[in-house]
C-alpha cells in the first residue's frame, strides 16, 4: 500500500475499506486508488455529514473504477452481472451502481453512495441465484445505513490515530491495523442477520429461489477458516457463514 494515498489535504474515509481489501487478498487494490489525499482531523471527521460521506465516498469510487480492472459490458462478468442486477438502479428507493472488479479475490462490498462491487472470484463460485443473494444482501447495507455507520468509524478512528501520531500522518501499521479492524468487525452480527434477511426478502419480492440464500452461505461457510476465507471475511466473518446459513434454513423451512 502506498504511503501518499494517507497524506495531503483530503481523505475519504472509505479508503480503509479498500486497505482492507487490500490487506484481506492479494489484489493490491488499495495500491491503485491513487491520487487520494488525505487530511484528517478530529473535530471535521466527528461533524462531518452524511451527506459529505456519500459525496466524497462516491468521488473516492470513481477514483477506484477508473483504477482498477472493470469488467467491460462485452466481458462475462460484466455481461452476467448487469443482467442479475437488471432493473435494480433504484432498488427501494435508492440509487445504486454495480460493477465487477477483475481479481480473482472472493468478496462484494457496497459503499454508501450506493456503489455494490463485486469481485469476480466470488462470481466464479456463486450460481445466479446465490449471487442474487449476495447482491440482495449488500443492498441491505447501504439501505439500513450500515456502509454509512461503518464508513463514519473508520474516517473517526483514522482521524484519531491520525492525531495520536506526531508527525499527524498514519503510519503505514496503523493504517493496517485499521484495516484490519475494519475487515474483522466491519459490522456486527445483527447487522449482517438484518442484511441476510432482507436480502432473502429481496429474493421472495423479485420472485427468485429463496433456497439459493442458504447454498450461497454454505459454500462461503466451507471457506471459513481458510485462506480465501480470509479474503471473503467482509462476507463471512459476523457471524460465522455456518451460523447465518443455519438461519435462514429455519426461516425457510418455517414456511
Ligand atoms: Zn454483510
């Protein structure tokens, strides 16, 4: 990871969600953000609205796109995503872009501008149906806010490392320390229950097969533990793949 991404005169706090991609697999992602300075402060980062966080959030992700490997219409990936996500710009009010990065790390996220990513390992792995899961589920977190809530910890607790260090920049270990911290409890297990139920109630709405929430959470509980478990940890990690797909198998058979 690049040390100018952290100094300078501006940050998006978002950055740490792509230092820990980057610090969760090999992709480097982090290393081709580029161009993002960062000035971090205390006071700016506790009042800063919710409506900055989005704006400079989706400013940091056009960054992104334009830095990393995004599947062209013509390419599979991003034939096959755009039609699972056909027709979902304003899913339940809300204004969303999708788009699949190259790498071939197994992992989704959504910003709170509304941007969903995937990357194309976990597409390799996912039949269309438990992608329509997954996407179902990373709706949910932008639309009960949690991108949001996460997104404000991580710019709080970079600007208050940030203002702990001496020379007022984050050192290269505190950023991957944060990362870190972000990648293991981005959010908390009610938040992903609330996510995977509403992503299950997004497959019953658009009449898809409901079943495919369970395999999909099965097949990222079979990673658990693992290598490519780690780089699918945004995903998998509270709580455990096994526990959520336990749920939803009650609340399908309960039918
Ligand atoms: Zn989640």
């Amino acid at each position: 990871m690049s040390r100018t991404l952290i100094t300078g005169s501006k940050v998006f706090a978002a950055f740490i969600l792509f230092a820990a991609l980057a610090t969760a697999g090999k992709a480097g992602l982090l290393d081709k953000v580029g161009g993002l300075d960062a000035a971090l402060d205390v006071a700016k980062a506790a009042t800063v609205s919710d409506a900055d966080l989005q704006a400079s959030t989706k400013q940091m992700m056009d960054q992104m796109d334009k830095n990393n490997r995004v599947a062209p219409a013509s390419d599979k990936y991003g034939k096959r995503l755009a039609d699972l996500t056909k027709g979902l710009a304003n899913e339940d009010g809300l204004k969303l872009n999708f788009k699949v990065y190259l790498v071939k790390d197994i992992n989704a996220f959504a910003t709170p501008d509304g941007s969903i990513r995937f990357l194309a390992g976990l597409m390799d792995m996912m039949t269309d149906d438990e992608l329509r899961f997954i996407i179902g589920h990373e709706v949910a977190h932008v639309k009960l806010g949690h991108s949001l809530k996460a997104t404000r910890t991580a710019y709080l607790a970079s600007a208050a490392a940030k203002a702990a260090n001496a020379n007022s920049k984050l050192s290269v270990q505190q950023l991957t320390e944060l990362a870190e911290k972000f990648v293991n409890a981005q959010f908390s297990q009610s938040q992903e229950t609330d996510a995977d139920n509403y992503g299950l109630a997004f497959m019953k709405r658009h009449k898809y097969n409901q079943a495919a929430a369970e395999s999909s959470l099965r097949k990222l509980a079979a990673l658990d533990g693992t290598a490519d478990g780690r780089s699918a940890s945004m995903l998998s990690s509270h709580p455990g793949s096994k526990q959520r797909a336990d749920k939803i198998h009650e609340l399908l058979a309960s039918k």
